[in-house]
C-alpha cells in the first residue's frame, strides 16, 4: 500500500501558539487528503478534506479559521492549528486514497500536547 | 455511509484465529466493506476490503454474507501484534465523485493472548 509520513510524530507547545503539522504521500500524488483526530480513548474523527489547489472542505464543528489546511501540491499537505490551546491536545492523523481502489492509507500520526 | 455494529471487546489466544463479526443490516448495494485496525498511539492500518465475495490476502480474510448484512473478518493465525482496535466500516464505491471520507466507529478491542 502508500506509504503516509507525518512530521513531527509529537510536539508540545504552549497555549496560545501555533503548530503546523505535515502529511507527505511518499509513493503517491494525491489529490485528496484527510484529517482526523482522535481524543484519548476514542474513535477517529474526520476533520476535513484537503484537496490540491483549492479550499479544504471541513466537517460540522470544525473552525476552518483555527485549522488550517493547505494542499499546495500532489504529494504535501498541512495542518495548522492556530492558537492552540489545551483542549486541542489529540492525536492528528492524515490519510491520503490511491488508485482505483480508492483505499485509503494513514500516516503514523502527530500526538499534540498543548500546555 | 452505513453505520456498522461490532463487539466492544474480544479475547482470542495466540495460534488461534480470531474471527471479527459486523453488523451493517443498512448497507446498500454499491456500498463496500472495508477494515482497518488500529495498534496504540499509531495511525490506522488497512485489512482488507470487499464488495459481494469472499476476500482474502496475506493479512486476513473476508467473508460477507449473500445478504451483505454482516461481515467476519478472520485472522487465521492470531499473534501478540495482532493486538488491537478493529474497525468495520462501510463506504461509498470509489470513484464516485462523493467523497471518499471513512466514517469510524468505536471498533473491536481484539486482545491476543498467550
């Protein structure tokens, strides 16, 4: 399958900064990403959709202006949460689909730590 | 999409296969029955996925019923790093033009032991 990395894999930061979190496709071009996040002890919960060139499309209750997303090329995109504060705290995983299958494939995941 | 049923938790002993029920009594036709686990603290992994027939690959294998209204996932040979979260999902067929999200539920805790 594709093969997803995320960059940092953890990082801890004080409230009120901002985190920028990278998702690389290493094997594939995509056009689509995902973003999820998972509290402690839950399910995955999709975020938003990032697609290359244009605006990302977030779910229901996700802040578009605390959580920007940027799919500036096939193989590259990012998630800046902004402001953080601690209740941002979670584990954010992006996922990208390939070929005709449309399977998706996950990164490891960015464990984020808001003080 | 489909919500999908699984049990909370399973144990199952080292050796032994462990078989992973689903519920998705609302599937539709086209809609595709793809699985995933999740180890701690890492990203989700792909298992397998079908449509109507039986799959298998080196990981697992997948059999539906002829009514498509539940699924078993079957780990032939469990081991200790089998040990994880399970996730039955249902989606829309690729290529649509929908969207290609994966709607996650709470999964199967699948704990293998010695």
């Amino acid at each position: 399958g594709a093969v997803v990395s995320q960059h940092p894999s953890w990082v801890i930061c004080k409230s009120g900064t901002s985190v920028k979190i990278e998702c690389r496709s290493l094997d594939f071009q995509a056009t689509t990403m995902f973003w999820y996040r998972q509290f402690p002890k839950q399910s995955l919960m999709l975020m938003a959709t990032s697609n290359e060139g244009s605006k990302a499309t977030y779910e229901q209750g996700v802040e578009k202006d605390k959580f920007l997303i940027n799919h500036a090329s096939l193989t590259l995109s990012t998630l800046t949460v902004t402001s953080a504060h601690p209740e941002d705290s979670s584990f954010y995983i992006c996922s990208q689909g390939t070929g005709n299958t449309d399977t998706q494939y996950f990164g490891p995941g960015t464990r984020l730590t808001v003080l | 999409d489909a919500k999908t049923t699984q049990p909370t938790s399973m144990d199952c002993a080292e050796g032994r296969a462990a078989n992973l029920p689903c519920n998705h009594s609302t599937i539709s036709g086209n809609e595709y029955v793809y699985w995933y686990r999740q180890i701690h603290s890492q990203g989700p992994q792909y298992i397998i996925h079908g449509l109507k027939n039986n799959e298998t690959n080196e990981m697992a294998s997948l059999i539906i019923t002829e009514d498509r209204k539940s699924s078993t996932l079957i780990l032939p040979h469990a081991t200790l790093r089998d040990t994880a979260v399970y996730y039955c999902i249902v989606r829309a067929p690729p290529n649509t033009g929908t969207a290609s999200k994966l709607t996650f539920g709470t999964g199967t805790r699948l704990q293998v032991t010695l």
